[in-house]
C-alpha cells in the first residue's frame, strides 16, 4: 500500500506542484533532511506504483534511514502541511499549502525558560537562535523527551563535538537515542554508560586501522551497527580493520557493509574471498565470454552471481558448464543463468556428474517426447508444455511406455493430438487402469468444451494437466473451442 497520498482536498494529476510559499516561509527554517523528504514526498503522491511509493524507496533514494524519514514526517506535521495517520506502518496524507500558514508554535512564556538558561550555558561557542529553540521544544513534545535527557543529549554532543555544535547534530542524536527508547534523564545515563564501554573495544579498531584519535560518537554508532545488527564480533571487525590500507573508518565502513551483503561473516569466509578474489574476477570473464557478453567492471557479477553460486556449492567447472548449457539454449544473460542455476539447485544438482547425468535424461525424455510427436504427425521441436505432460503421464501417474504409445496410437490424426493422449491417460488414471489389456477395452469418450461453456470452465479443465496460468491465457486467447475427440 502506497503511504504517501495526496488528502481529498489536495489531489493533483500528471504533474507536481510546488506551492512558492514552501520555497519562502517554509524551507528556510528547514533542515536539509526534512526538504529532501517533503520533496521526494510530493512526487510519489502523484504515483500510482505502490512498489515505488514505500518507505523502503525513501530510503534507497534518500540514503536515509527509516527513523530520519519518520521524523521528517513529524517535523512538517508540526508545520501543517501532512498529516501523519499512522506511524507503523507509516501512512502520510499530504495538505494543502496555505499562505501565511508557517508559524512558530507559541509555547508558555516561563515553560521553557529553565531549559533555554542551560542549554545556552552548554553550547556558549554561540548564541542560540529563536527558530533552534522552537527546534528543541517541537522534538522534545514529538520524540516525548524530557528536559533533563534533551541537555544531557546537548552536553553529550558538545564535549564530543565542541561548544559550537550545530543543532541539527544534537537534534539527529536525539532522535535517534528516542526510537531506541531513550527519553528520561535515566535513559540518557544508561546509554552514556553504554557507549562508555564501547570506547576501549572501538579503540582496538582505531589502532588497528592505525589511527591514534579518540572514538568518536559516529565510531561507536557503526560498532554497534556492525555488533548488533550485522553480527560481526569484535576480533573480526579487527581484522577487517588491518585490510584497510587508508580511508580510515569510513573506507571500513564499505568494507563491513560489502562483506554482510555478500553474507561473509567470519574471518575465515571473509579470507577465503579475499585470497580467492582474482580467481572469481578470472570464472566471471570466463563466464561473460561463455554468454558472449562484456563488462569492463566485473564487481556486480562477482557479487551478485558468482559469489551466490560459489556459496550455493558450485564448483568454477560447474558454473562453466552451466554457461556453456544458457549459450546452447540462447540464453545469453546472467539473470537467464540464475534462473537456471537456482532451477538445478532446487533439483539437487550441483555436481558436473549431477548436471550432466540430469541433462543426459532431458536428452533421452526428449528423443522419446519426439517419436511420440512424430508417431502423431507433428513434425515441430519439443517444448516445455510437452515435457510437462510427459512428466505428469510418467512421474506423476505412472504409466510407462508401453501404455503411451497405445494413447499415442489412439490420438494420432486427431484436433490437437498432445491433448487427447493426456486426456486418455487422465480418464485412465481415475479408473486405475494399468496395464496394456485392460486399456483395450476401454472405449475411448468425446468430450466437446462448446462455446456456451464459459471461459473459467475451460480454464478450470486444464488447470489438472499442467499448464501455467500464462499459458492457459494464451491458449483462451487464441481459440474458441477446445475438442477432445
């Protein structure tokens, strides 16, 4: 469900409008963040594509996190211009610009005057402005934060980042701390102590990506992204640290983030790929060469697919033959050979003996599938929906060759021949026929699906034979009668 809607009042067609009273009393007083938002936000009410219009896309989009979104959210609601329905999951109704509109809301004259004496006390580097307290006072009221826990939050922030600090950093780490149920002086207490036992493990980090500074509170946010949401312990996070040459925390921050993505989360698989780098690089280039392909940068496909295939239990000889099967069936394109691949690992094949043993049976089924084809007088390739009813008429129901080619005898020279031999062997199976003799002395029943039978009923006949639902439309789509003679 799409959460981003225009209200009743305000829907808009083909087109995104920006009233000018946002650009002049609005995103001035804004954080950039919160711009970003109500922006990306505007367009999406004109989008139908729910898949588009998800938090999820505001994230990938904006590179923010879903907490910053939220809060965005909350931040304009508070100016009037949406209206914040639901918040998990989040349901945003967009409202109309009205001029004149903006506003600082009024608070009691001595509500916060103790707050606004100490909070200008900590951050003396400057002086403190009317809209960053109104700041302060609309997130406290929204993120239901104290007083105390607020000035804790702006102490905290300016001995990490000096008395000068920019609202928008203490604000951020509020909000933040806030959505992790930080919101009483006792809770900013317990999260300092929290962080302060974190400083000696990221310090081991630091040292080992040589740098002398002190933790910062960024370091001790990623530590416990990498800790708490990835997995990593901290004996592997250092020895990912000593493979970062330069670019410090933030070079190891792609590191960490790249390894999670392709699932590496001991030091052990995070070696074996590293030590086995150049040999992926090397299969892949063999591979696009096996699909007639080119790729300057291999990275996506080392990524996306031949580290997936390693880690399925593909051998480089493997995933070579399987190139070469997708080249042979024109299939030239990785998203081809995954589907391929994902096809041979759901059947269990993943050694060459197995893949070559399974397509020397595809083979065999085939030649079989042809005589049966050519013994009906249909001289065309075997298809898909052929090897599917011959798997139903073996596999599934049991009959062996024997019995096949009696129904083939009997529905050669018939209206779509393939058919009848599957509704004979059908009316076979419910009748527990099986064997030759008994089969002989079954008479053979016509069965006309006229044109007063209505589409679904047809559909409904040959949903027990095996075909898809696409190609159940394609053959309603293409005649009008179905016989079985």
């Amino acid at each position: 469900m799409a959460f981003c809607k225009f209200s009743t009042e305000n829907k808009q067609a083909n087109e995104v409008l920006v009233d000018s009273v946002f650009f002049t009393d609005y995103m001035p007083h804004a954080p950039e963040s919160c711009t970003k938002v109500y922006l990306y936000g505007l367009t999406k009410c004109s989008n139908p594509d729910s898949n588009l219009n998800s938090i999820e896309d505001f994230v990938q989009v904006l590179n923010l996190s879903k907490e910053d979104i939220k809060s965005a959210f909350l931040y304009w609601e508070e100016k009037g211009l949406v209206k914040v329905l639901n918040i998990e999951p989040i349901e945003i109704r967009y409202l109309p610009v009205k001029r004149n509109s903006y506003f600082l809301k009024l608070y009691k004259k001595d509500e916060f005057s103790e707050f606004n004496r100490t909070i200008q006390e900590i951050l003396d580097g400057r002086m403190i402005t009317p809209h960053e307290y109104n700041e302060y006072y609309l997130t406290m009221k929204s993120m239901h934060i104290d007083e105390s826990a607020m000035l804790m939050i702006a102490k905290y922030c300016a001995n990490s980042k000096g008395n000068n600090v920019g609202y928008n950093y203490i604000l951020t780490v509020a909000k933040n701390w806030a959505y992790d149920g930080v919101h009483t002086a006792k809770d900013v207490e317990l999260k300092l102590n929290e962080l302060e036992t974190l400083t000696s493990e990221v310090k081991d980090i630091l040292t080992a990506l040589k740098s002398k500074r002190s933790p910062s509170f960024e370091d001790k946010e990623l530590f416990q992204k990498w800790t708490k949401q990835y997995g990593y312990d901290l004996s592997t996070l250092v020895q990912i640290a000593k493979r970062v040459k330069r670019g410090g925390m933030d070079k190891m921050s792609s590191l960490v983030d790249t390894y999670y993505g392709l699932k590496l989360l001991s030091i052990t698989e995070i070696e074996d790929y590293e030590n086995d780098k150049d040999s992926l690089y090397s299969l892949a280039k063999i591979v696009c060469q096996s699909l007639g392909l080119y790729y300057e940068n291999l990275d996506p496909i080392v990524n996306t697919y031949i580290i997936k295939w390693k880690q399925m239990g593909y051998s480089e000889e493997a995933i070579k033959l399987i190139a070469d099967i997708c080249f042979k069936k024109f299939i030239r394109n990785f998203d081809g050979m995954n589907e391929i691949v994902s096809k041979y690992f759901a059947n269990g094949l993943i050694s060459i003996d197995a893949i070559n043993e399974y397509i020397t049976g595809t083979l065999s089924t085939d030649k079989k599938i042809k005589n049966i084809l050519a013994n009906l007088g249909l001289a065309r390739n075997v298809t898909s929906w052929d090897r599917d009813f011959y798997h139903t008429w073996t596999y599934s129901w049991g009959f062996g060759d024997e019995l096949i080619d009696y129904a083939t005898s009997l529905s050669a020279g018939k209206s779509q021949p393939m058919t009848y031999i599957n509704k004979i062997l059908s009316n076979w199976k419910e009748q527990n026929i099986s064997t030759l003799e008994d089969a002989k002395k079954v008479k053979p029943i016509d069965v006309v699906l006229s044109n007063n039978d209505t589409q679904s009923q047809h559909k409904s006949h040959f949903m027990t034979h095996s075909f898809s639902q696409e190609e159940l439309d394609a053959i309603f789509d293409n005649i009008d009668e179905v016989r079985f003679i």
